[in-house]
C-alpha cells in the first residue's frame, strides 16, 4: 500500500441526524500545525462547537504546537491514545507504513466517519477488510487482545482497529451493536443497525489491570448511580469462556443520531497526560459552558465521588460536555470510574490544592468558589459517603471476588476484614 500523506482534509458535523460542513483542517509542514477555517454554510447558521479557542469566526485558526502536537484541542478529541493508537500503528507497520512520521491529520483520517462524538473526517484511511460475519464473539475480542499485548503478528489488527470507534484510554476497546433482548452483538463500524440494535461499548482488561476489572467497573458504576452520578447504562457481559467484560451503552449516540462530545481537555487545550486542570477550574468550565447551576452541582457530585471512591485517574479527558442539536451544552454523564491510584498516589486534578487527601473542607471550600449552597453540598456528600459505605454490597451484586471486595473495602471504608457492614435502617 502507497501511503499519502494528509495535507488538507473537510471536517464534518453529524449532529443528531443532520450533516453540515463544518469547515477544512489543513497541516502545515514547515510549521508543524494545523489551520482550521470554517465554512461559509456552518458560518451561516453557527454552532459553538467550540467556544473558547476554536471560536465560530470567519479566517484561519492556528493550532498551538502544544500540548497536542500542532491540533487543535476539538479535534485532539477524536483521535484515539492507548489501545486505538496503538493499534493503528500497528496496522501500518505491517503495510510497511512509518507511522513515527504521521501527522494528527493522517491520524483523524484513520478515525475517519466512526470516532466518538459528532465529528467526521474526509478523506479517510481506505479499510482493511472489516468482518461483518457472525463468527465473531467477545472470546475471540479476548483472544485478539492478547495476541496484540504479545506482539505477535497473526492478531486482526484490521478489524479490531475498525471496531475501536476511536475511543481514548489505555485499555482495549471495541463499539458493538447489542441486541439486549437476543443478547446477540454485531461489531459497530459506523452502518446502520437493526430495530433491537443499541450502539455499546465493550472493555477488555489491559495487561497492568486487576485480574476482574470489568466486574470492578460495574459495581463502580452500581456505587455511582447509588450516590446520585447519572450513568449511561452498564452491565457485565459474560462469555462462554468465562470471561467477564464490562460494557457502558454509548451516550454521544442517540436514536435521534449523532452528539458532539468535547472533553475539558479538548475545549482548553489541556494536556490529560499531566495535572493540567484542578476542581475549580472544571466547576468554572461547567458553568461557563452550561450556564446552569444544577449543572455545576453534577460537576460537585462527580468530584465529590471521585474524593471518596478513590478514583483518582480524574484527568482534563475524562470530564466531557455533550451538545445536542440546539447548541445547548451539558455535563456528559460520568465514566471511567473505577478505583485508581493516581499519578503519585494523587489527584490528577486536585482539590482546593490537595491532591493526596482531599477531605470535606477541601470539597467545601470548592463548593463556596463554584457558588454551590452549603446545605446542597453537605447533601451531595452524605449522599455519596452513604452509597460508599455500601461497597460490599455492590461488590457482590456485580459477582466481584470476596478479598478484592475486602481489599477495595479497607481502603474506602476502613474496614478491617472482619467488620460487619453498616447497613443502612430499612
């Protein structure tokens, strides 16, 4: 395969159904970044697709050569990192294709018309040969991960960097079109899907994951929704081998069609590979996007439960806005919530300047700058304090092993192993 590499590309917005040209992204190569000019037809109607650094006005914007090599932080958003990038690369190795001098348009043009949110890009990467037949199941998803994780050359690199639908993160994803009813999948590569079909994404454990982290991620996810954190919907798909993947109904897909999702890290041009955005700003961001205070006290409750949850991987891309046809903008419902360490055993964004160990003064004192009432917060920490202290249960609803439980337990709750569970009174 003659490989060409991308100089200018058309950027399309398909929102909820409809397709508007939303303007050409050009690489300069001398420069080392991108130009972005919208076109006369979205100009005409306009959306804040990207309100602060990609503003709808007329003539070239230049991307900042930092910290998303020469893009833009909208489209930094659609590219893949961690298990999609590698992927890729790994494709064009074997098409004898240096993918070290790719540019980030030669990247958007493999995510192409498939990636997350409501942005598509022309022209696209041509395709392998994507497998649309009935032989494919999640074992063989496991299967593919392992042969990648190992390097070796027999995995389908094709169809599993087609199925990735461009999401971010470490670990190994494909989007799928479930059929809950049938319990029946087919792998999602963009086509229209059947009466039945929903737009899923399914997880795959990484190579430095807990042995059960897709079980642990749903009883996370049971944790959130008992704390009062909107959750798309979640369950456990279990295998005939016995694996067990965790799998989250996508919320940039809806029945009306396609919504613009843009992370806090793309509308600020901020890196999610360091501590570049702390609580405050992201209660800022949150009004300044909504101009709605109830969505504000969402943000509040997502960090609050990040606080006692001990999920610290709360990174710039891991708090998104999603925006409908109307140009209205909304917190996304949370994701990627599961126990996580941190960088340094901290916060990736801190809390009123703590990141190690945040307590309720810290949470407070957020709570006062983002203009959030006393009361409405000490509720929303209750709230969730209460749904962590009910970890077991949700443990062993999702089928989580009985000493990760335990371990997990000690850490949020400060249990030892052989404390009874405060139940709350019936």
């Amino acid at each position: 395969m003659k490989f060409n590499p991308i100089r200018k590309m058309s950027v399309v917005l398909d929102l909820e159904g409809k397709q508007t040209n939303l303007g050409t992204l050009a690489w300069s190569n001398s420069e080392r970044r991108a130009y972005f000019e919208y076109s006369a037809e979205f100009l005409a109607a306009p959306l804040l697709v990207s309100p602060f650094y990609v503003k709808t006005n007329p003539g070239l914007i230049e991307a900042p050569r930092v910290p998303f090599d020469g893009l833009h932080g909208l489209f930094n958003d659609s590219l893949p990192d961690g298990w999609g990038r590698l992927l890729l690369d790994r494709r064009l190795q074997r098409l004898g294709i240096d993918y070290h001098q790719l540019t980030p348009l030669d990247r958007l043009s493999a995510v192409g018309t498939t990636g997350m949110g409501a942005l598509a890009y022309i022209p696209e990467l041509p395709d392998g040969d994507k497998k649309l037949d009935d032989d494919i199941d999640l074992d063989w998803f496991i299967e593919q991960v392992d042969l990648i994780q190992a390097e070796l050359d027999v995995a389908d690199i094709d169809t599993l960097q087609g199925a990735q639908g461009g999401s971010a993160g470490a670990r190994p994803k494909i989007m799928i079109g479930f059929n809950q009813v049938q319990n029946t999948f087919v792998l999602d590569y963009g086509q229209s899907m059947e009466p039945g079909f929903e737009r899923w994404m399914v997880k795959a454990r990484s190579a430095d994951d807990p042995a059960e982290i897709g079980v642990e991620e749903a009883a996370y996810a049971l944790m959130a929704r008992a704390a009062g954190v909107e959750m798309a919907e979640t369950r456990v798909l279990n295998t005939k081998k016995g694996n067990r993947l965790f799998a989250t109904k996508r919320f940039d897909r809806t029945l009306d069609g396609r919504l613009h999702m843009h992370t806090a890290s793309g509308i600020l041009n901020a890196s999610h590979r360091e501590a570049s955005l702390n609580y405050e700003q992201l209660h800022k961001l949150t009004f300044l996007m909504t101009r709605d205070s109830s969505e504000v006290l969402r943000m509040f409750r997502h960090m609050v439960f990040n606080v006692y949850a001990r999920n610290r991987d709360d990174h710039a891309k891991n708090h998104a806005f999603l925006m409908k046809g109307d140009g209205r903008w909304t917190l996304s419902p949370a994701y990627d919530l599961t126990f996580s360490s941190g960088p340094g055993g901290e916060h990736s964004a801190d809390v009123a300047g703590e990141g190690k160990n945040p307590d309720m003064q810290h949470l407070l004192t957020i709570s006062k700058k983002a203009s959030i009432p006393e009361q409405d917060a000490k509720d929303v920490i209750d709230q969730v304090r209460t749904a962590i202290d009910r970890w077991p249960e949700f443990a062993e609803e999702a089928g989580l092993a009985k000493s990760r439980t335990t371990e997990l337990d000690r850490i949020l709750n400060a249990r030892k192993p052989t404390q009874a569970m405060r139940r709350p009174a019936i």
